[in-house]
C-alpha cells in the first residue's frame, strides 16, 4: 500500500507539473512577439513650458518670415525657443545651417527626428538649453516666437550683435524698437490661429556721435535705426532729416539734399 501511495502521489504531481507547464505555453502564445514600441512624444498646443507655453508657428508664417530675412544658403540660423524644430528645419531646407534651441528635451528629440524626416539633419542641430545663457552672437539671422517681456529681456543682447543681422518675430514686438518691416498674414485661409504676423528687424550700428567730414561736421543722434541732428556747413547748419541706419548703411536728407554712406568700423563714409 505504502509503494502504491507513493506511485499515486507521484503521478499526481508529474500531472500537475505537465498541467501547469501548458498553461503557461498557453499564456505565452498569447502574449506579442516583443513589446510594443514606446510611443513617440507629440506635443500640444498652449502646453506650459520655461518661459512661454508652446504654440506652433504656423508654415506660412515660418515661410514669410524666413522671406523677409532673405535667408540664403549663406546664413547661420538661430531659432530661440525651437519647439518642434519647423522653423529651423524650413531654413534648412533653403540651404542655411541652422540651430534650434529649446529648453523642453522631449521637443529637443522631437526636432531631431523631424529633422531626418525633411532630410536635412546634416544642417540642423538642436540644443536644449536656457535661451538666456545662450550665446546667439554668431548668428546672422535670429527667429523667434516669444512674449513680448521676454523680447524686452533679451533686447539689449540683440541691439549687441553684428550691425546688419537680421531679426524675425512673430506677432510680438520689440517694445519702442520699431519693426523696419511687417507683414499680417492674419486673412490667409491658410493662418488659422491669431498669431500671424511676421516682424522684422535689422540690428543697426552704432551711428551716434560727431563726425568731421568732406561734407562738413555732421552731429547725429539715434534712437534705435533712426537719425537726427544737424550737418554744419560753411553755408550754415542744416538739420538732419528722415535719416535711418540699416546695418552700417546710413542715409538722411539735409538741406535739401540726399546723403549716403557707410559705417566702416567707428568711422563714417559718406558718398
């Protein structure tokens, strides 16, 4: 009785071991070859981010203002605040390098691959970094899609880049800085959201100051690209009128007459 017991207890448990091993094999045909691939990030719009919450520039916004800037394949692009990488990817693909920098790294690696989607991943980089601790000065085209407090902030560090860089806003503003240029995209059909204007800018040189030239002496205020002052000639002082500096390239009216030239480091040419 004891050695039947033992075989009895014995079949049972080599049963149950073969019960629970096709269970198992049953569970596990059930389950999928491999995990299924992480979703990739896709961002929202008016989700919060450092310093502004996240709205797509619309393409033909990006489109209008990378026209304005008159982008070429010449051009060092910095976009401040890249999110999906639209922008920098839209200059690319007109032969400029370009850089994006953002602060969100999901946004980061976003742009990067949307970068390899458009094929231009060898003319773009994307950074995640505080558009504040940024050094942008090395670049000769800067876009942006910020609040207006935060154009204010970073103001002065334009005004300091290389007179004639070019400078792209949508919407927002330089506060008294007046736009050289603008553009309201606002009836396009294709312009769905609010923000569809592209303002322009070029960083003017430093112009200010009295200069004595062939002409006569030439005193100029500035404010931003604007002139004014007065030109002092043999035949008496003459005001400076509708004088702008775009660049280096200077130009005012004074006595009725038309003047031209150039800034050429602190010295001022006139033609």
């Amino acid at each position: 009785m004891i050695a039947t017991y033992r075989g009895q207890a014995y079949s049972f448990h080599v049963k149950l071991h073969l019960a629970a091993a096709l269970l198992l094999a049953g569970f596990a045909s059930l389950a999928p070859a491999q995990a299924p691939r992480e979703l990739e990030y896709e961002p929202v719009p008016f989700q919060a981010g450092k310093d502004v919450v996240w709205v797509p520039t619309p393409q033909v916004v990006v489109d209008k203002m990378l026209d304005l800037a008159k982008v070429t394949p010449a051009d060092f692009v910095i976009d401040l605040g890249s999110g999906d990488g639209r922008t920098v990817i839209t200059a690319a693909r007109r032969g400029a390098r370009a850089l994006g920098v953002e602060y969100n790294p999901d946004m980061v690696e976003l742009s990067k691959r949307n970068a390899v989607k458009n094929g231009v991943a060898d003319k773009v980089r994307f950074i995640k970094a505080d558009l504040f601790e940024t050094d942008f000065s090395q670049a000769t085209v800067v876009t942006m899609f910020l609040l207006p407090e935060i154009n204010l902030k970073l103001r002065p560090k334009i005004l300091a880049l290389a007179p004639g860089t070019r400078i792209v806003s949508n919407s927002f503003n330089m506060g008294d800085w007046e736009a050289d240029d603008s553009v309201d995209l606002g009836s396009r059909a294709d312009c769905t959201v609010s923000w569809c204007t592209a303002l322009f800018w070029i960083v003017p040189a430093q112009v200010a100051g009295i200069y004595d030239l062939p002409q006569g002496r030439l005193v100029l205020q500035q404010q931003y690209q604007r002139l004014s002052g007065s030109l002092v000639t043999p035949g008496g002082i003459q005001a400076v009128q509708g004088g702008r500096v775009a660049g280096t390239e200077v130009m005012f009216t004074a006595g009725g007459r038309e003047y031209r030239g150039r800034m050429n480091g602190k010295q001022l040419e006139l033609r």
